[in-house]
C-alpha cells in the first residue's frame, strides 16, 4: 500500500488529473493485479477495489457500484468471473473481460460473448483508454468529464 500512497502522491506533484471513478479489478495473479493497480492510480484513478477472488468481489458488489470492472476470465482452480460479469451487466456496470487465452479457449456463456476482451500482455495506454471509454460510455462519473 506504501507504493500506492506514493503513485498517487506523485500523480498529484505532477499534475495528473485524479478521478474519483470507482473501479473494480478481478485478478487472481497477485502481481498481474498490482500492475493493473498501479497503472490506474499512475493514470489518476483513486478508487480501485482490486479482488482476486470473485466471492470477494461479488460481496464488494453487494455494497458498491463501480463505474468500471476489469475481470480476468479464469481466476484458477476452475473458477472464473463469469458470476461477477452477470452481476455486472444486471446493473449496467461497463467491463471487460482480461485474458491470456484466445476466444475459443476462453469460451463465455452466450449473454456474455459480446463482452470487451483484452488480451494479455496490455500496454498501459491501452488498459487506460479501455477504462475511460467505459466510463465516457456511461457518463456516470462526473470527475472524468472536469
């Protein structure tokens, strides 16, 4: 958390817009999830709730509503995010599935499959601009548009 505090703490000395957006991350690789951390908070995103299990997040959820997600689709041991996303697309929260296997080994039920997919590795830029557009796309965080 101490490296958090300091991305943050250096976004703000430089001048990087903070956006108060919550956001939701489902990654059961530890290191994976601390990147994608990072690279928000290095972004301006403050309020990321990173979860590595989808019992977890979906106890999250009963509480929260994120204006984003990013889910990896396998977690391990058999689980996937599939719950979390139907969840998610109840409520009308953006995501995108986060996969280091192709579509056909990655199948989704069939409500899911249009779903946004990134592949992994991601550059940094592109795991951002994925994340904003789901914000733009629903105009339900108003820090974004400042």
């Amino acid at each position: 958390m101490l490296v958090l505090a300091q991305v943050r703490w250096w976004a703000l000395l430089v001048g990087v817009q903070m956006v108060e957006c919550e956001i939701l991350v489902l990654e059961d690789e530890t290191f994976i999830a601390l990147d994608i951390e990072l690279t928000l908070a290095e972004a301006g995103f403050q309020n990321i709730s990173v979860h590595t299990r989808s019992d977890s997040a979906l106890q999250w959820l009963a509480d929260a509503t994120p204006h984003a997600a990013l889910l990896d689709v396998n977690l391990g041991q058999g689980e996937t995010s599939v719950t979390v996303a139907t969840r998610l697309k109840e409520v009308g929260v953006p995501f995108a599935f986060l996969t280091g296997y192709s579509d056909a080994t990655d199948a989704l039920p069939a409500d899911l499959s249009g779903a946004r997919r990134m592949t992994k590795p991601f550059e940094s830029d592109a795991l951002v601009e994925a994340v904003t557009a789901m914000i733009a796309q629903t105009q339900a965080c108003p820090s974004l548009a400042d």
